[in-house]
C-alpha cells in the first residue's frame, strides 16, 4: 500500500519534471479522487484541468466532489429560463454554467458528484451509471435502482436521484453524474423555478422531474457512505486498489493553471454570456396612481448583452428624450439588474428634477429590472 | 527537406513578409526580413471539407451549438472550431488541418451529421494534409536537431508553424515546455523560451486572460551551454511584439460614468482644500468602536463625517441645493441625502443614506453597513442610488491627501478624503505633538457658491471633527 503522502510526492514530481501531467507506472487501470473543496467553481475547474491535462490512456480516473449550495447549468442553457435568479442572488447561492451539456442542477452538500474520465474511445455511459446501481445495491440490496435509456437513475421506478452531462474532447471525455443523497428539497424546487415570463430561445431546456433522496428511503444512508460503496465498486471494476486520494484544487503546485480555470468559470462572460441569443417579451402591468400602466417591452439579447431594446409605452407618460436616452444606454449593456440599475439611476441626474417625472421613471425601471 | 512553393498565382497577397525559395532541390535559400508567425494567405491553396467525426455511442446527429470561428479565419491544427450537443453530451470540435476557413456547412441550431462535411478549410497545399492520427507528423527538417524529439516516449506535438519559428531560432523542441493542450508547444511558448535566453521582456500575449499568464521558472529546463553564442542579441534581430490594440464598446458603469461626467463638465467647479486634525476624533472611534461591535455594525469614521457634514449643512443650506436647467431657480432640498462614493468590481457607484438630519450616527452607521455590503454584491436598489443631495468622497481608504472631486449633478458640491496620516504639529504652547491629519478637497459650483460659504461650512465641518464633543451641542 503507497502512502498517500508519497504519492501525492510522486505526482508532483511527475507534474514537475515533465511538462504532461503522468502517473507512475505502478498504478494500474483507475484512480479514484476526492475534492476538499466545496466551492463548484473550484471543483468544476479541478474537471477541466483533468481533461486538459492528464494522460487517461494508461488510466482512468474517478473524480468524486460535493458543493455548497449551487445550482449549475449546462453549457448551452439559458439561467433566466432554468431559474430563479432572484431568490439565488437573495439567498447568495451561487450560480455556475459547466463546460459539460444537459440540463440545471441544484448542488448542496446532501448531493454528491461522481465524474468518470476516459479517453475519448473508451467513453461509455451506461457502464459508468451501471457502477453506481451496483454499487448502490451493494450497499442496500433492497433500494429499487434502476438506470433508464435517458441516462437518468430512478429510485423506485418514479424518482429521479441522479442525472448525466458529459463532455467530450479532442482526445479525452468525462461523464459526470449527480447523486441525491440528503439534499434540501424544498430550496431545489424553489431555486428551479424560473419566473421570467416571456423568454423564447433555443437554449437547451432541462426535462422538469420528480425528485427524492435516497436518505428518504433509508435514514442510515449517509454521503459518505455512498461515495465510499462507489468508490469500492469502480476500484474493483478497474483491478485498482480502493484508495482514494485526497485533492486540493487551490494547490497551484499540484495543478498548475487550475486557479486561472476557476478565476474564468466565476466571470460574467462565462456564466451569463455563454447564454445563447434569446428574446424577452413581455408586458409591464405598472400600477400608478389610480391605473394600470400597460408597457409592452421586447428585448434581443446576444451574448448576455441587451441587442435590440423596444419599450411601448403610452405617449407623454414620459418626455421623448428621457425615453429615448433609456433605449439608448440600455442597448449594448448586460442584461444584468446591476448593470442596468446603475443606468438608469445616473439618466435621472440629467434630466428635469421634477418629483412627479422621477416616480414615473422610477416606476418604470424598477419593473425593467424585475426582468432581469 | 522543407520545400516552399511561390505559385505564380496572380492573386498572391504577402501581408508582411516573404519566404522566398528557389525551386532547386540543389540550394534552398530562406531569405526574410521580419519573423514570420502565420503564413501569409495565399489564395491558391487546396480547400478540403472537414467532416465531422464519430462521437461514439452510435450518434449519427448533433445540434451545432456555437461557432468559435468564422469564415476568412485562419485555424491551426486542434484549434476549436465549434461545439455541438448531442443528448447531454457537450462536443468541442477541433481542426485537423492548418489552414483558412473558408465555409461553415451550419448554422447555430442546425443539425449537423456524423460523416457530413463540418467545415471547408483552404489548406497551404505546400503543408500537405495531416494524417488521420491525433500525432503531428513534420515533414523531416535538414537540421538533425528538428526530428522528431522524443520526452519519455511522447512526441512533442507542434503545428509546422511553430515548427519553424523553433528552428529559425535554432531551438530544440525537447526544450521547450509546452502549454497547449496535450502539452502541445505553442507560439507563445517559443516566445517565452527567448526571452529566457535573451534575457528580453516580452509584454503579454492578447489572449492573456485565457492562458495562465505566467510560466513557472522551475519547469522550464535549463539552457544548454552549446546555445549560447547561436542566440542572437535582441538590438540585431528585434523579437516581434504580437500585442494588439483591443477596441471595445463603452457599456454599463463606464457609460453611465461617461453620462454623469459629461453632464458634470458644464458646472463651473471651484476647489477649496483645508487640513483637519482629527487626534481626538480617532480617540473617540477607538472607545466606541467595541460598543457597535457588540451591537453587530461596523463603526468606521465615515458616519461622523456624514453626520458632521449634516450639521454643517443646517447653517449653510445652500450647498445642499439644486440649481434648474436654466439656471432660474435654486431649490432648497429639506433632506439632507448624503452620497458616499464606493469603488466596486464593476465601477463606481454612489448610493445615499437618507436624511440624515435625523439619524444619529450609529443610524448611520447602521445603514453604511448594509449599503456597502449591498454595493459589494451587485444589488443596490435604484431607490438607494438616487435622491442624493450632497457627496463625500472617501478616497483616503485607498490613499492620497489631495484631490480635485466632480460635482454629481444635480448637486452642488463634494468632498473628497485623504487619507490619515500621523504628522507633526505645534500645540498652543509651541511643543511637536503627534497629530491625526486629515485632508479635505471641496468642490462647488461657483454658480451659485461662492468661497467665503464653502469656506465657512469647511470651519464648521472641520470644528465638529476636530472636537468631537461641540457636536453634542448641536445634535438632533
């Protein structure tokens, strides 16, 4: 048995001496690893950094993680329409887009995250989630598991307790999958619920599903014990011992490049700019004095940036020039409540101080940026 | 042997400069004037379809996704070319061949097919087409030190191009670490080599944000002693600088900075500048700094400043005012709505704590907190970012003493902070004593301020600050 220590020696001096991350030739078939982070965007750049870098030919690997609360889309997917921007922003979850395609997921520490990398030959789903109902039934013979054709599993024929991405590469690919295990199903469905009206675009839209945990079914389930019949399982299947290594993804040394990764996966231009173009319409109900305001708003936005910005509004409700200013500094801008809201609070300082104009305008833009 | 054909093509374009060979397998001659990093587009190469490959599993379509280039550009071997989706699977998609793209077969949406043409690429006919398999195989090079170099039984995989920057530089391959994925060596790589050699410093390469900026000296090997004297000294042989002008649109904070500065240009602003010993003042803060602790709210100087600045505007209202469009009229705001400028990640912004003229400075205290920890997330309120009547800058947290702030219109004036510095100074009996010093720069429009009151309103501010306890006198 090689100490962990050592071997985390040897790793480095693999990684140091030559420029391609290798391993040495005593470990066979599979290495299974674990993050001790729970931050998604360092875990998410620890997948990355393994596609990039390490040479799967001589072995696979296991990749096993947990987050703090998250909810991740897919790559192609569109964060208005998948959730509730809002709440996420209010309640400081953090909303990450991996490079892998599906649908959203809600992440916190009661789900856990199984990554299987290969070379981009060897890449198979279904073997790979195989493992994981063996392993479970392993663990609880009782537990109804099954995998479906959708490459979802299903705990007693009706809920869904894990769903598949995978990426592929030029020469390697990973396939990584979820596992419900002790989540908070109550701020899933509440995140998971988007309430921007209007959108059409041509995102990758997620399949809405019934969920539960598997603590629900058996209350001795713990993560742990999960990850470790997992674990078991895939060392098995891979003539490897069951071992696993701990990672830090904020070790530069052991992962050079990782923090550059994570830095790109946290900018704007990643999570909301990678939206594909979509358009927004809908119509403002804006309650004022004794009536209801009908606005009628169309916006294109492309690269998460407001394209073609329309607003309808009734004439003289406000001056055509401050209207116009509004349409103007809008477009080009980040379809982003921040951004926006910074905007709109400087026109105010340049046009008529009237109070009566200003509740109009303040009316306004705060129901513009509730679409947001 | 590498063999460059001139075509006498009458629709040869050189962009910068030539290789230009005799086509005699006797003498090859390489005579150019400044590096070469892409080969110039030479209009009469062979176009080839690249189509797309198995993605395995049995997939025979996929949705294109996103186009990473467009056509007329030039693409290097395993460059991206796109990503497509099948089924949950996220594909990247990368070049076989160097070249230009010259056609994309879809469009973001389309469905593309598993053995249909992806991409036309117009390949440099003298490069001849890359092999099916992922390993770069070169055309053999006459110097022996450019065959294929083996590193522990991997090949070192790099485009010709680079190839050939290696060799004109007369570097081995097998020295040089590579960056690109598979450790393949890259352009910027060599470039990074030289420099070690020659001891120049190169200013980053464009696509710096996505590429890890700098490269661990340790990693990179040692030079070979026999290097030394065939390095050229940079005055002979200048190393071309790849940095290009970035041109981008102004957008969000810096237009919205654009809007208010332009707007503010038109107020003829006045400065005036004055130095506050605030000895007693950071004594004061120290003792009741535990007290808000206790209370859950950070106490920094800034609520006595805004609430010092308050008071100062009860006896001097009309630099808490609002001149019309015109210049007709001047309004008395009743409020006191104090701007405090904050820098954040995306730009400057200044939200406002409300009437302060009846907030005691633990209220204000209070409300800084939750602006600022607002401002940081990116989720201040448009009622928290307008109304304001009057501003104070604290630029003294990051540094400076004096400064020269602008009026935010509609206001009237400004106050910008230096920071605290400990200075010597001469007490009423002529003895040095460790002071706090402060310093202040006004900014007001001479419109309708005029010297004598924001001077006057500078003593009274300065007053309160400097003893604390005359405020109490005149607290509300």
């Amino acid at each position: 048995m090689v100490l962990q220590s050592l071997k985390n020696c040897l790793w480095l001096s693999c990684v140091l001496r030559t420029p391609k991350a290798c391993f040495w030739s005593t470990a066979s078939g599979g290495l299974i690893i674990q993050s001790v982070s729970n931050d998604v965007y360092q875990n998410l750049a620890v997948e990355d950094w393994i596609h990039d870098h390490m040479d799967l030919e001589k072995q696979q690997v296991l990749f096993l993680w947990r987050n703090s609360p998250a909810v991740v889309i897919g790559r192609h997917q569109n964060p208005w329409q998948e959730c509730n921007l809002r709440l996420l922003r209010q309640k400081n979850i953090k909303l990450a887009r991996r490079r892998s395609g599906g649908g959203t997921v809600y992440h916190d520490l009661g789900n856990i995250n199984l990554t299987f990398f290969t070379t981009r030959k060897k890449y198979e789903r279904m073997e790979n989630l195989k493992l994981v109902v063996k392993a479970l039934k392993a663990l609880r013979p009782q537990l109804d598991v099954h995998v479906t054709d959708r490459y979802d599993i299903l705990l007693d024929r009706r809920y869904k307790i894990s769903g598949t991405a995978a990426k592929l590469g030029r020469t390697s690919a990973y396939h990584h999958c979820t596992l419900l295990c002790n989540a908070d199903k109550f701020v899933l469905s509440s995140v998971l619920k988007s309430p921007y009206k209007g959108l059409k675009s041509n995102a990758t839209p997620s399949v809405p599903a019934s969920v539960k945990n598997l603590f629900e079914e058996d209350p001795s389930l713990t993560s742990e014990m999960l990850l470790d019949a997992i674990a078991k399982e895939y060392a098995t299947q891979h003539q490897t011992d069951h071992h696993i290594t701990l990672i830090n993804p904020a070790d530069e040394t052991l992962l050079p490049g990782i923090h550059n990764k994570a830095k790109e996966l946290q900018t704007w231009e990643w999570v909301y700019g990678k939206t594909p173009k979509f358009s927004v319409s809908t119509c403002l109900n804006i309650a004022y004095k004794d009536s209801v305001l009908d606005v009628k708003v169309n916006m294109d936005v492309k690269h998460g940036r407001i394209e073609v910005c329309n607003i309808d509004l009734p004439e003289e409700w406000l001056p055509p020039e401050l209207y116009s200013e509004l349409v103007k500094s809008l477009t080009g801008s980040k379809f982003c409540p921040n951004e926006a809201t910074t905007l709109v609070t400087t026109l105010l300082r340049v046009c008529p101080q009237d109070d009566e104009l200003h509740n109009r305008w303040s009316l306004l833009c705060e129901n513009m940026i509730m679409l947001m | 042997v590498c063999i460059h054909r001139v075509r006498s093509c009458s629709s040869i374009r050189f962009i910068k400069s030539k290789y230009v060979c005799v086509f005699d397998k006797s003498a090859l001659k390489f005579s150019h004037q400044q590096r070469l990093f892409r080969t110039s587009a030479v209009s009469c190469g062979q176009i080839v379809q690249f189509k797309l490959s198995d993605i395995g599993e049995g997939i025979t379509e996929v949705t294109v996704k996103e186009w990473y280039i467009k056509e007329g550009d030039s693409v290097s071997q395993f460059d991206s070319i796109c990503e497509v989706q099948s089924d949950k699977a996220s594909v990247t998609i990368t070049s076989r061949y160097d070249g230009i793209i010259r056609k994309l077969h879809y469009s973001i949406d389309d469905i593309a097919f598993v053995g249909k043409p992806l991409v036309d690429i117009e390949i440099d006919a003298s490069k001849g087409v890359a092999p099916e398999e992922d390993v770069v195989e070169t055309p053999p090079m006459s110097h022996e030190e450019h065959t294929h170099q083996e590193i522990k039984g991997h090949k070192t995989l790099a485009t010709p191009a680079v190839r050939r920057l290696a060799m004109e530089n007369n570097i081995k391959l097998s020295e040089v670490v590579g960056t690109g994925k598979d450790n393949r060596i890259l352009k910027e790589d060599i470039l990074n080599y030289l420099a070690k050699q020659t001891g120049a410093i190169l200013p980053p390469s464009p696509k710096a944000e996505i590429v890890p900026p700098f490269r661990k000296t340790e990693t990179v090997p040692a030079a070979p002693k026999d290097k030394a004297h065939k390095i050229p000294v940079p005055i002979s042989r200048p190393i071309a600088f790849s940095g290009k002008d970035k041109t981008e649109p102004v957008t969000g904070f810096q237009k919205a900075m654009v809007k208010t500065m332009s707007a503010a240009l038109k107020i003829p602003h006045f400065g005036y500048c004055d130095e506050i010993d605030l000895t007693q003042l950071v004594q004061l803060r120290e003792e009741l700094k535990p007290l808000a602790e206790i209370r859950g709210v950070k106490l920094s100087f800034m609520p006595f400043f805004i609430k010092a600045a308050s008071l100062g505007l009860l006896q001097y209202p009309i630099l808490n005012a609002s001149l019309d469009e015109n210049c007709q009229n001047v309004t008395y705001k009743a409020s006191h709505n104090i701007g405090v400028a904050m820098d954040t990640e995306q730009g400057l912004i200044v939200p406002n704590v409300k009437n302060v003229q009846v907030c005691s400075v633990f209220d204000i205290a209070v409300e800084l907190n939750r602006l600022q920890s607002l401002g940081s997330a990116g989720q201040l309120g448009t009622s928290d970012l307008t109304g304001g009547t009057f501003t104070l800058s604290n630029i003294g947290t990051i540094g400076g003493t004096y400064a020269k702030p602008v009026i935010l219109p509609p206001e009237v004036a400004i106050g910008a902070l230096g920071k605290i510095q400990v200075l010597p100074r001469f007490n009423g009996k002529g003895e040095v004593f460790k002071a706090q010093i402060m310093n202040v720069s006004w900014s007001a429009d001479h419109r309708i301020i005029d010297g004598a009151t924001m001077a006057r309103f500078s003593n009274l501010w300065k007053s309160y600050l400097e003893n604390p306890a005359s405020m109490l006198l005149d607290l509300k």
